[in-house]
C-alpha cells in the first residue's frame, strides 16, 4: 500500500508542476503540496504516524479537504465531461480539489493505525 501513496505523491507534485501559468498558482500549489506531503510521508516515512498528533494532523487535513471538495464542488452542469472542464475553470477547479482528497484520503488509508 505504500506504492499507492508512493504514486499519489507523485501524481500531487505533478498536479503541483502545471500549476506555473494559474493566476491563483499559489493557492494550488499549496493545496496539491499538502496532500502531496501527507502521501510521501505515508509512503516514505510512516514510522511519523506513530505518534498520535501526526495522525490526528492528518485527519483533520482529510477534514478541511473535504471541506475544500463542498466549498469548489463545479456548479457547471456535466463538468465532468472534458468539453465542459476544457473551457470551464471551475470544473477544472472542483475536479482537482476532489483529486486533492482522493490523495489525503489514501494516505490516511495507508498510513500504520495508532491511536488518533
């Protein structure tokens, strides 16, 4: 399970790369660096998760994504069709905060269980 997360790093610090040419690249980069940090950490470093403050930081980021997916859930009709999210930047925006959560929820997953 730690490839899963492995992969899920990556995939965040790519989401992170094409965030160059965005006019809030910050905001983003930020957003993907947070899951993408959780899942390297759950991948390459899980004795972290021994301490039980580390996980209860990881729930409570899962928490505010979730929270971020309701906040930029797309408004647009069919947005997850690609003529939709290809003109739409909302769509854009809610797809990638739910890729967001999908990567903290799998480091959550694959982080060793303690007490949180």
């Amino acid at each position: 399970m730690r490839f899963v997360s492995a992969v899920c790093c990556l995939l965040m610090i790519l989401f992170m790369a094409v965030q160059y040419n965005d006019p809030d690249a910050l905001y983003w980069i930020v957003i993907y660096g947070v899951a993408g940090l959780w899942c390297g950490v759950a991948a390459f470093k899980p004795i972290v998760f021994s301490n039980p403050l580390w996980r209860r930081l990881l729930l409570a980021t899962v928490v505010l994504a979730v929270a971020g997916v309701v906040w930029h859930w797309p408004r647009t009709p069919g947005f997850w069709q690609q003529e939709v999210w290809w003109v739409t930047e909302t769509a854009r925006e809610g797809m990638g905060m739910m890729v967001a959560l999908f990567a903290v929820v799998i480091a959550w997953i694959t982080s060793p269980k303690g007490t949180a």
